[in-house]
C-alpha cells in the first residue's frame, strides 16, 4: 500500500474514533506529569545544592572553646586557601528597625550582617568598603519578620534604586536610632540572599555594637568562620582538636531529600502507570477493532498492511499527545514556581527548566509502547478466528 | 478469472470434544457469468464453504483452484477478483458510505484520490445511493447498508462475488432489490455465489447447490 494511502486511512481512523480523543488526552496527562515531574526533581535538586554552596548562612561555621582563646586560631585561619573570612560575636550582626518602610504591612524588621567587600555580586552603586556606616542591600528588599511565613510577595519588594547612596533610618535593637547609608544594591539572587538582611563591614557593626550595646564586648572563646564551601569545614577545623565548632544554620536535609525522593519515586510511578494504562487502552481500542480488522481483511488487506495500519494510527495519537504535552508541560514550568513558590524568598528564585533529556526519553517511552502493544495486540487478531470476527 | 475449482476439499471443526466435519470431500466447479445460490440447513458448512472460497478458511485437505492455480496470496485474491458480501455488512461504523466504498482501492497503486473517488460515486449512483454518500452506516436503512456493501464488493471490479445471507437483515422489499442488483450482475458476467436459507432467491439462481451432511450437490 502506498504511504498516502496508509497515511490517508490512519488520519481518518484517528480522528473518527472517539475514544482515540479520550486517549489523546490521557496520554497527554500523562507526559506532562512526566516531563513537568521529572524536570521539577532535576531542577530542585540543582536549586538545592546551589543553595547550599552560594548561600551566606550555609557556609558559616562557630567555633567555640570554654578553656582555650580561639583569636589565635581564628587569625591563623585567616589565610586558609578555603576560608574566607573570619570574625568575632560583636562584628557579626545587628538587627532593627528599618523606620522609613515600616507601613501596614511591613513591620520593617532588618537584619544587618558583617562581612568582607567582594561576597556579594554588586548590581547598582559600589561594594562595602572603608566607608564607616556603609551598607549593601538586596534587589528584592522587604524588611519584613513575616518574609517567611507568607508575607514575601514580588510586589511588595522595595525598589531601592532612589534611595542608593541615601541614608536609611534604622532604629537598632529597636531602641537606638541611626542613620547609615546605602552605598550598593546587590542581586540576592547570585547566593539567595534573604530580603530582610543588608550587609555592612565587620567595622560597621563592630563600632554600632559597642556604641550602643556597651555591656556587648567579644567574647574570645568564640569566632565565626565563613568557608568558601560548607564542606570544607571538617577538613580545615578537624586539626584544631580543642574546639568546638557547629554551623551557624543548619538545613533540614532530611526532609529536602524527602521531598526530591518523593518527586522522584512519584514520576516512576507515573512512568509505570503510563505503560500499563497504555497498554490496557491500546489492548482495549484494537481488540474493539476487531471487526473493522475482519473488513479489512474481506477487503484484501494482508496482515502487513493492517499492522501498519495500526502503527500509523497510534504513532499519529502519541505524536499529537506528545507535541501537545511538550506545549502545555513548556508553559507550567513556567507557571509552578510563579504558582507555588511565589511567597518564599528563597524558593521564588527556583526555575523549572524543562529537561531535553527528559523530552527526549519521554518520546523514546511512546515510540517503545506504540510498538509493544500494537504488536502484541494485532498478534492476538491474528490468532483470532475470521468468523468470530465477522460473524460477531 | 473465469472459474473457481474445489478439489476434494474437506473441512472438520473440533467443538466440545467431538469431530463436526463441515465440507467432506467437495468437488465442484464455479463459471463466471452464472448465478449460484447454496443452500442447507443451519450449520451445515454453507459459510464455511463461502469463507474457504475467499480464501479466510484454510481447509484440511483438499485445493480450490482459481483458474486453475492454487493462489497462495489469498488477501490479494480478495482485493481483485472477488468481492464479499455478508449477512451483518460488515461496514466501518467509521466512515462514510463512500469511505466504505473506497475501501479497497487503497490497496490499488494505480488509483489516485480522485479516480478513487469517481469510481465509488459511480458506483454508488448505480445502486441508487447518490444521496447517501457522506452518510454513516448508522444513518442507513438495512437495505442501503446492503447496498453499500455490495459497493464495495464490486469497486474492484472483480470476477465473483460471495454472499453470505446478504438478505438475513433485510424486509422483502430489500431482499427483492439486493437480489435483483445480484441477478443483474450475473448477466453482467459477474459470477454470484450466494449462500441462503431464502426460498424466494430460487428464481434468480441458474444453479441451485445443496449442502447436506458436509456434501455438496446440484438440486435436481
């Protein structure tokens, strides 16, 4: 038969069928699950541990020793090739009030964190330097204690453009009211730095400390040390056997694996559904045929040309389904982490990039099924008896 | 093709155990141009007999010639020289009465969409249907399925046509007209083999054929 013909025929068999629609549309389901699913796993797997290397918090360690002063330790540290930095308790942090974006909904709490120049990536303005009273803030700033229990949204973040090289009121500890002034704005993105925290030097909150928090003096059994990666940590602090040290913020990684565990396992089970379910519907709509198979058998059809008839058929229902899933699955990575992850400061940053890889095996689990089950079907109307057929 | 030739061809069935021989050792020879009508009780191996002409039933032993050549590509044999014709149509639910129609041409290399197309209306115009064209099965009468059918049997073109009860569905009036379209077929040269239980077919046939006991014989 010619392929005009062959392709003739399969077109009207496709689109007469209405159980090939239903079809059609489950199918399509079905590999949006698996293509959104499996590219969610892959694309939170890679925001996690991008989180885990670039994020501030996640790198900095305490260390600590009730009998021993770690300054000298701390300082010989300091040119570690794995450390960046290193800082006592009172250059460490400071938290207030930001009075000048306090409004009805946003309490204005900020956080401040000392640091060195060169941590974080500068988009506007310039980075920590000498300037006494200097600090960098993040692109998407909201001074907020709520920013993680639904209070972060887009549209609430403050565009601190007009007020670059501006001073800021910030009523610290929320007693003392000081002025400092914002030299740089930062892209919070590069180490998903948290809206409600600027940065100044560890000069700048040194000298507001002990200005106003006298009673706070350093504690010289205590020093935190920022590693370029968390992972560092044991092999530097390992030969310091008179310390302590505990990570400044700990992730529940337990639950994160979970989570990717269960995005994982939840897409195998689809993928193991899908063979089944096509399978069974395949099984379903050929053995239905059975009596079109027996007219076309009475019409001088051979076996070959049936076969191929039936590939055709479902080659064209999984490509319609496929090239639909990829359009719809295209435009839900897009629309789930707007969707879900909207209201988290960290989790907004989290992109679903639909995996060529996943499409690609996706499209190989069609082409493997279409052939499978119209095989094994057609062979079981081959061994059918033409009068069941016909006479049915 | 001008004759169909059936050599010592037996065919058993094995049901609940026990042995039914349908066709015991049938000889007999089909003409082009003349009109055959089988008859036999119910279950006497009138269809079988049908479906091993058209090549859908392997027999036990035995031959059935074409022009006097065993033809081993029987789906071929389907497709040009003989058209089938059946009790229940057997028309796809799917399509249209012309897509019906047009069936087996799509197997002709020979035949583009428009000469397919041309060729099925014309056909279709003879049977009384140009009006019913682009109607599904489900919107014909019993008779204009038939009809379509029997369409479809002759788009070919071929030498014989089998029907099995082509009137078991149908109300007298359609019977008459399915007969009638038959009978003028075999005066076209067209050979008919119709397997029936119908007395009133009788009057169309130049040959009447006996199944009986898995044997078939003239009616004298």
């Amino acid at each position: 038969m010619k392929i005009n013909n062959l392709f003739t025929l399969a077109i009207n068999n496709t689109k007469r069928k209405k159980t090939n629609i239903i079809f059609i549309i489950l199918l399509m389901l079905i590999n949006i699950a698996i293509i959104v699913g499996f590219s969610s796993y892959k694309s939170l797997f890679s925001f996690w541990n991008d989180w885990l290397d670039k994020s501030y918090q996640f790198n900095l360690v305490n260390i600590n020793s009730g009998s021993e002063d770690v300054i000298s330790i701390a300082e010989s540290l300091k040119d570690n090739e794995f450390v960046r930095d290193v800082f006592f308790n009172d250059e460490y942090y400071l938290s207030g009030i930001a009075s000048d974006f306090v409004d009805k909904n946003i309490d204005g709490n900020i956080k401040i964190i000392g640091t060195i120049p060169k941590t974080k990536k500068i988009i506007y303005g310039q980075d920590l330097n000498n300037e006494i009273n200097g600090i960098i803030c993040p692109n998407n700033f909201l001074p907020d204690s709520q920013i993680y229990l639904g209070n972060y949204n887009i549209d609430k973040v403050i565009d601190l453009k007009n007020i670059l090289n501006k001073n800021i009121n910030i009523k610290l500890m929320n007693e003392y009211n000081t002025s400092l002034k914002l030299i740089g704005i930062f892209d919070s993105s590069y180490d998903y730095s948290s809206p409600d925290v600027c940065y100044a030097t560890h000069e700048t909150i040194k000298e507001l400390n002990h200005k106003y928090q006298p009673e706070f003096s350093k504690n010289p059994n205590e020093a935190f040390i920022l590693f370029d990666n968390i992972n560092n940590a044991e092999k530097v602090l390992s030969k310091y056997q008179r310390i302590d040290y505990t990570p400044v913020a700990t992730i529940k990684t337990d639950i994160a694996s979970k989570i990717l565990s269960i995005t994982n396992i939840s897409t195998i089970i689809l993928i193991i559904i899908f063979f089944i379910f096509t399978y069974l519907i395949c099984s379903h709509n050929i053995i239905k045929d059975s009596k079109n198979i027996g007219i076309l058998k009475i019409c001088g059809y051979d076996l070959i040309d049936i076969k191929k008839l039936y590939y055709f058929e479902y080659i064209i229902i999984f490509l319609i389904s496929f090239i639909l899933s990829i359009i719809i699955s295209l435009q839900l990575c897009n629309i789930i982490p707007i969707y879900f992850f909207n209201n988290n400061p960290v989790l907004s940053f989290l992109n679903i990039h639909p995996s060529i890889i996943i499409i690609f095996i996706t499209l190989i689990l069609n082409i493997l099924i279409v052939y499978f089950t119209v095989k094994i079907n057609i062979k079981k109307i081959e061994e059918m008896d033409i009068s069941e057929i016909i006479y049915e | 093709m001008q004759t169909i030739t059936i050599r010592n061809f037996s065919k058993t069935y094995v049901k609940n155990n026990q042995k039914i021989i349908a066709l015991n050792k049938i000889n007999y020879e089909f003409i082009k141009g003349k009109f055959y009508v089988i008859m036999g009780k119910s279950g006497s191996g009138k269809s079988t007999l049908l479906n091993s002409i058209a090549g859908l039933i392997e027999g036990d032993s035995g031959t059935i010639l074409y022009d006097n050549q065993n033809l081993t590509n029987t789906a071929k044999l389907r497709n040009e020289n003989v058209g089938l014709v059946y009790q229940n149509f057997l028309l796809n639910e799917n399509m249209t009465a012309i897509e019906n129609v047009m069936l087996p041409t799509f197997l002709n290399k020979n035949l583009d969409k428009i000469k397919r197309y041309k060729k099925a209306v014309n056909i279709l115009k003879e049977l009384d249907l140009s009006n019913r064209l682009n109607h599904y099965p489900k919107e014909l009468s019993g008779g204009e399925q038939q009809r379509v059918a029997v369409a479809r049997a002759l788009i070919n073109n071929p030498d014989f046509i089998l029907a099995d009860e082509p009137t078991g569905n149908l109300d007298e009036k359609n019977e008459e007209l399915i007969f009638k379209i038959l009978k003028k077929l075999a005066n076209l040269g067209k050979g008919i083999i119709v397997v029936s239980h119908n007395k009133a077919i009788k009057k169309y046939a130049d040959t009447i054929l006996i199944l009986e006991a898995g044997d078939l014989h003239e009616d004298k």
